[in-house]
C-alpha cells in the first residue's frame, strides 16, 4: 500500500498545477435537442466544460457574458445562416475563439463563408470526429 501511496504522489508531482490545466469552454448552439445532448454528453465525458444553446439569441447572450473557447454551431438554426451570424459576433467579441460549423448542407456561398470562420463538417457526423476537430482546433 505504501508503494502505491508513493507512485501516486510522484505521478501528482509531475502533473501541470490546476491552473495550467484549465478546462477548456465549448459553447454548443443546436436547435436538435437530441443532437445537442448527445455531442454535449460526449464533450463533458472528454472533460470539456460545455455550455448549451437552442437559439441564436441564447448564444449571443452566452458570448457577451462567458469567455468561450471553442464555439460549436449549427449553420442552419432554425433559419439559414444564422450560424453565420453568431459565429461573426463571435469572433468580433473574441478573435482568437475556434469556431467548428456544423450543418446537413452547405451550399457553394456558404463554403467561402465558413472557410473564414474556422473547420466545417457535415452532419451526421461521427461524435469521435467531432472531438478529433475538438481536439485538433484546441491544441496551443
């Protein structure tokens, strides 16, 4: 038992303070209530601090109060480019916040469009896909 005590504390020791780990904040705006849990779910398994939207009005309230990470939005909510717009606030209030788009389709305009705003993948999507971009688009 002594020796386990012992290889905990050398593993505590070499692990960053609390404050260099920080959890990272991803906010979630999506209007399907079943897509939002299942990849909100999936972000706060992978230690992820996460913050819901079904609207774009919830969102931008959430952005002019919460410092976020990592915005993760629905293009189309509920109407067409919506998520364009949040995700313009966004980086306006927070140029250095990583956006990742998400829609069933994406018209030839909108590429242009989302190539400005950060990584675009396309629903369904696979939740292990999402948190590899996660991942890839949180790295310092």
């Amino acid at each position: 038992m002594t020796e386990h005590r012992s290889t905990m504390t050398a593993a505590a020791a070499d692990d960053p303070p609390l404050s260099a780990r920080r959890a990272r904040t991803i906010l979630v705006v999506e209007d399907d209530v079943s897509i939002r849990y299942r990849i909100c779910d999936a972000l706060r398994y992978a230690d992820y601090k996460v913050i819901e939207a079904a609207t774009s009005a919830e969102a931008i309230k959430i952005l002019k109060t919460v410092s976020v990470d990592l915005l993760f939005i629905d293009l189309h909510l509920p109407h067409p480019n919506e998520g364009f717009r949040v995700a313009a606030l966004a980086k306006r209030r927070q140029p250095d916040i990583k956006v990742l788009m998400t829609s069933p389709r994406l018209h030839a305009t909108d590429a242009a469009i989302a190539e400005r705003f950060g990584t675009y993948i396309r629903k369904p999507y696979l939740i292990s896909r999402v948190l590899a971009l996660v991942g890839e688009a949180l790295v310092d």
